[in-house]
C-alpha cells in the first residue's frame, strides 16, 4: 500500500507493538531502525514496550542509544524506563539514572519521583528512596506500598509502623496491598496489638479481603498462637488455597496441638513440599519422631519432590533416633537429586553422623564442606566430645579460633564436655575463664554445670560443692544434678543426699533424681534409706520413668521398653537373651544388682536387670543383622552399670561394635572395653 516510509503509520505501527499483548517487539525494533531522526516520543514508546515484555536490559540500551543521538530524555522515558527493573539493575543503574533525572531537569515531576521511589525501594537503598519520598507530597496509596514494602525488605520494620501511622493522619486510605505489608512487619516486631489494629480495616469492612490478605491474616495470627482467630477467618474464606491450609497446620503444629494439624493436613485438597515439611517439623517440634519419618515415606509415594528444607528436617529426625541407615538414605538421595546441599543441609548432615555415633563419616562430611559456619564448628566440636574424642574436640577449637570465627555459649559448651570426658579439670578452668575474659561470653548455668560435672567426674567432689556455693547466679537442676551425677560415681551418700534435697525443691516432680539417690543408697546397700525415699515417691504420686531403647534396622525404627513383650519377635529376643546370658556367664559375666533399689534376693534382682531395654535392643540386633555389623541403640535414660557391663562382654564377645547413646553421652564397645573410660 506504500505505507512502510510514512512517518505517521511507522508511529502508529512501532506504538503498536509496544503497548499491545500481540505485538512483536521484534518487528518493532526492525522498523525504529530504518527511521533516521526518531523522536524522543518513538524512543520512550520502544523503552516502554521492552519493560512490558520484561527486558528491561533492552530497554535500558535503547536509553544509551537515545544518548547516543543527542535525544532528550524527558518526563515518560524514566518511569518507562524503571517499570520493569529487577533489584540487580536498581543496584546496578539506579543512583546513575536519577542523576541523569537531575541533570535534564525532570527530577521535580512527580511521575519521575514515583518511579525513583519504587525502584530505590526495590533496592533497599530506603535513604534515597525516603529523600525523595519527603519531596512530594500528595502521594497516592501505590507509593506508600513501595516505601512499607522496602524498609520491610530492609527488616526496618518499626519504619514500616511509623510510616503507616503518617499514612493514616494524613488522610490517604491503605489498600489490601497496605495491610499484607503491615501484617508481615506486626509478625516480625511480634506486635500482635498492630496486627489485630490492621485486621479491623477488614473486621469493619473498610477494605474488601482478597486471598492474599485473608492468607497473610491466618499466618500472622497462627505465628502468635491466636488459633481461634486463625481459624475464624479460615473457615470464612470463600476460597482458600495451598497456603491457607498450610498456615493452618503450621499454627496448630506449632501451638502444641499435632493431632489437630495433622487432622488439617489430611484434609488439604492439594499439599506442595512446603505442607509436608510444615507437618514433618510439627511432629519434631513434640518430639513425635517416629512419626515424622513415617510420613516423609507417606510424602515420597505422593511423589512430592522435598527440598532442602523438608531434608535438615528428616535428618533431625533421624539424628534423635540414631536411624543411621535412613540418614545414610537421605544423603545418597540429596547427591542423586541435586537438592541444594548448602552449608545448613551440611550442618544437619553432621548432626545426624555424630548423634547416630559414626565419627569417621562425620570428620568426611566436616572436611568436604566447602563454606564452614560457626554451627559447622560448634556441632562438631560438641559432637566430637560427646562420642569421647575430648582431645581432637578442643584440636578442632583451636582451628575455629584461627580461622577468626568466634565461638558462643553452645561453642563453649562442647569445649567444656571436652575436658571433662578426658579429665583435663585445669584446662578447662581456664577455658571457664576465657570464655569471659577473650570472647565476652556470660557463662550461664548450663556452663557451670559443665564445670561441677568436669570437677565431681575427676572425684573433687568438695570443690564442684565449693564451686556452686560461690556461684554468682542461683544454681538450678542441671547444676544440682551434675553433683549428684558425680556423687553416684564416687559413692558419695552425703553429698548426693544434699544435692537431691536441692533438686527436689527446684522440681518436686523430677522422677529421675529420686531414682538416682534410689541407686546410691542401693550401691550403699542403705535399704533403710532407699525404703523411705520409695516411700516418698508412692506418697507424692512420682513414678519411675520406664527405660526405652530404640533400634534401626533395615530402616525401620523398633521401640523396646523394660520388660517389653510386645514385639513380633519377642519369643526370639527373650530367647536369644537367655542364650547370651548363659554364654557370657562362661565367659565370667556376672550380673551386677549394686542399682537394683529392690530389697529383694539376687534372683530376683538379676530377672529385672535382665528387661532391661538396652538388653532387648541388643538380642535383637543380634539375631536380626549379620555378624560383625554395628549395632547402635538410643536410650532415654542413663545406662546401668550391668548393661554396661554386659555391653562391654557382647562387645568382645560377639566381635561386634555396639554404639549406644544414653541420656549423658556415647558409648563405644569395642573389643571388650568403652569409650567412657567408666564414668558416666
């Protein structure tokens, strides 16, 4: 038609192009660069059309192109230009081009400073962006958003507040956008009374919810445990989708009540990875372990791909219940599956290595991680103390110290359990000291129970008794318990009496320490004593805390309390037990009943000690793996001085590594002999 060199359609077309959702900005920039002289008009209409396909790299080329050729750029080309500009090239161009607004005199326009607003916004640079926020005055709601959403960016969220409060006087009505911004700096400051002062805006119907806000209002309720709030406005929805259920969940998961969230959870019409880790944490966060990897299994056969999230989760999980085989699992499927395997799934995976007692795969884990922390450090000299390796713990602290990474309360914690598992009472005092006097760090109780523990375990009983007196702060339990613990060791009936009187006071419901002094004064062969705090125990309605082992074999985790009866094999187990019994007897065993508090005979003081959780577990493994595998097993409670004993035997006996981990520590058995050097 002889149209292609009229100037007119060539706008007309190019304008097209940019603006329209079937143009092609290809065919646009075809025909811009057959016009000799464009426009500053045809130049900001190519800008605006790469900032509605999201090229903002091209757009930002047809600006240096417009320079180029001596073309102004005037009040359309930045707000055009900025539309679609990432954080990246807000850092990057940002600064430049507002001193380009500056220098062609369009600064002044509002339309430039709102668009200099939102990208400094976007940026975190909130100085500048609240420089020339200051400058206008008659900002519309949009703008407010930017400013609330970029200090909440910045995690400068009491600006946020102080904004929002302007905003208010000022007459300007917020929108839903407004309220999302609020809700989420209210949960960081944990300002509840905010968060409830925003929900009125929708409670009064001044703002119409939307799904985003209605979903932001159940998660900022749920993080404050407003439950009942949560839920009201959850079942009032007219729509919900994956994050409202999961927000749900999470609220209830984390308030404690698990069978409810999981009731949400199995309702849900869909669940992403983020649902099933929600309800996977929930069940570690009570402690439901076992629970968590029975629905990670549910998780895989959904086909739901976890993440690295969902992975540190199910790891912490079988780090408590020393499931080395799964862990092992977990790891092959993070390789396999090029799940990010950063420095927090590196962390995880050492835990788990150390709390299932496989020292040598958690030093591989420690010396292949490329980016280290301050958790790398701290869980793996806390790791190395606790599986008796006190020397190379206090060995990789020096190296922690060199690398200028500085330790905190947990650090020192694993360095003091390092000195008292190899008896260096000396070197940890001064480590005590320098805590304070090198690092700044305030020892808490949990430190000067890790010294009253480091003295009675060297047998200074007078002086941890000394140490407690002197102590600045009330000494609590953990304090208390330490000397009792070394009382037990050293036979120690007078201190361990004072000790457990103070115990009592702090925590009249501490079964465990009645037990305690129940096992003194049986070792003391004290039956009148051990009579009378019986007694006191059916008195005050405290029960013995049952002994409970777990066990992982072929992945599945086996439960065995004292005197359990309840298992498939318990046939083959109490047989298998009677079996080793009479082999290790030849062999010179001889049940030691010192902590059997029954004022009983020996017969039946040894028919108790042998249901004892620990033994079960043991039998089990024996007649369930094959010769020569480890066999690791997790005790809630102390280990007793025959399964200790007995431990030690099979260990020889059997040719067999028997990894067991009790409340206080690790025991390796090796070849007849353990790892605790006999104090535990």
């Amino acid at each position: 038609m002889g149209l292609s060199s009229n100037l007119v359609f060539q706008h007309k077309f190019i304008a097209f192009c940019c603006t329209n959702e079937s143009g092609d900005m290809n065919y646009a920039r075809h025909l811009f660069d057959t016009i000799s002289k464009p426009t500053a008009f045809l130049s900001n209409t190519m800008i605006r059309g790469y900032s509605r396909i999201d090229c903002p790299a091209d757009g930002i080329s047809m600006y240096l192109e417009m320079l180029r050729k001596n073309i102004k750029p005037d009040r359309y080309t930045f707000p055009f230009l900025l539309k679609s500009f990432t954080r990246g090239l807000a850092l990057q161009y940002g600064k430049e081009l507002f001193n380009h607004a500056v220098k062609y005199g369009v600064d002044s326009n509002s339309f430039v400073r709102k668009a200099f607003v939102h990208v400094f916004s976007l940026c975190g640079l909130m100085d500048l962006a609240c420089k020339i926020f200051n400058l206008g005055d008659a900002w519309e709601v949009a703008t407010w958003n930017a400013m609330i959403s970029g200090y909440n960016r910045v995690k400068r969220f009491e600006k946020s507040m102080k904004l929002f409060d302007e905003m208010e006087k000022k007459g300007v009505s917020p929108n839903s956008v407004t309220l999302v911004s609020m809700l989420s700096a209210c949960s960081k400051l944990k300002d509840l009374d905010g968060g409830k002062r925003i929900y009125n805006y929708v409670k009064e119907g001044t703002i119409e919810p939307n799904l985003i806000l209605e979903n932001a209002l159940i998660d900022m309720f749920a993080a404050f445990g407003e439950m009942d709030v949560a839920q009201g406005i959850f079942d009032n929805m007219k729509s919900s989708d994956v994050i409202s259920w999961t927000s749900i969940v999470t609220g209830f998961a984390n308030t404690g009540q698990i069978d409810l969230a999981r009731n949400y959870f199995d309702q849900m019409p869909g669940k992403d990875y983020i649902s099933w880790t929600a309800m996977i944490d929930g069940y570690l966060r009570v402690n439901r372990f076992r629970e968590a990897l029975s629905l990670f299994r549910e998780m895989q056969v959904s086909n739901v791909k976890p993440d690295e999230f969902t992975m540190v989760s199910i790891l912490t999980a079988c780090a408590h219940l020393g499931a080395l085989e799964l862990g092992e699992w977990v790891k092959t499927y993070i390789d396999k599956n090029s799940i990010k395997n950063d420095t927090f799934v590196g962390n995880a995976l050492l835990d788990m290595y150390f709390k299932c007692g496989n020292v040598d795969k958690a030093r591989k884990i420690f010396t292949e991680m490329h980016q280290k922390d301050k958790f790398t450090w701290t869980t793996m000299i806390v790791g190395l103390a606790n599986n008796g390796h006190g020397e190379e713990a206090l060995d990789v602290f020096s190296k922690m110290i060199e690398t200028s990474i500085s330790p905190d309360e947990i650090t020192y914690v694993g360095v003091l359990c390092a000195c008292t598992h190899t008896g260096m009472v000396e070197k940890g005092k001064k480590f005590f000291v320098s805590m304070t006097t090198q690092h700044g760090i305030k020892p808490s109780l949990t430190h000067y129970g890790c010294m009253v523990d480091l003295l009675g375990r060297a047998g200074h009983l007078k002086e941890a008794y000394t140490f407690i007196e002197n102590m600045p702060a009330k000494p609590n339990s953990i304090v208390w318990g330490a000397l009792l613990g070394a009382c037990r060791v050293h036979k120690n009936v007078e201190l361990a009496e004072l000790a457990t009187k103070q115990i009592i006071e702090l925590e009249p419901e501490n079964g465990a320490v009645y037990t305690l002094l129940c096992n003194i004064y049986a070792a003391c062969k004290r039956w009148e004593n051990l009579s009378e705090v019986r007694k006191m125990m059916m008195d005050r309605g405290i029960k013995k805390k049952p002994g409970c082992s777990l066990i992982e074999m072929n992945g599945t985790v086996h439960e065995f309390v004292a005197g359990d009866q309840s298992h498939p094999l318990s046939k083959e187990i109490y047989a298998k037990l009677e079996n080793m019994i009479q082999d290790l007897k030849f062999a010179g065993y001889s049940p030691d009943t010192s902590e059997v508090f029954l004022d009983t005979g020996e017969e039946d003081k040894e028919t108790a000690l042998l249901r004892h959780s620990e033994k079960l577990a043991i039998a089990f493994a024996l007649i369930s793996s094959a010769p020569g595998v480890a066999i690791r097993i997790v005790k809630n409670l102390r280990m007793c001085v025959d399964c200790h004993h007995m431990a030690k035997l099979v260990s020889k006996g059997c040719s067999r590594e028997l990894i067991i981990r009790d409340k206080t520590r690790f025991h390796h058995f090796r070849h007849g002999s353990c790892s605790c050097n006999e104090y535990w």
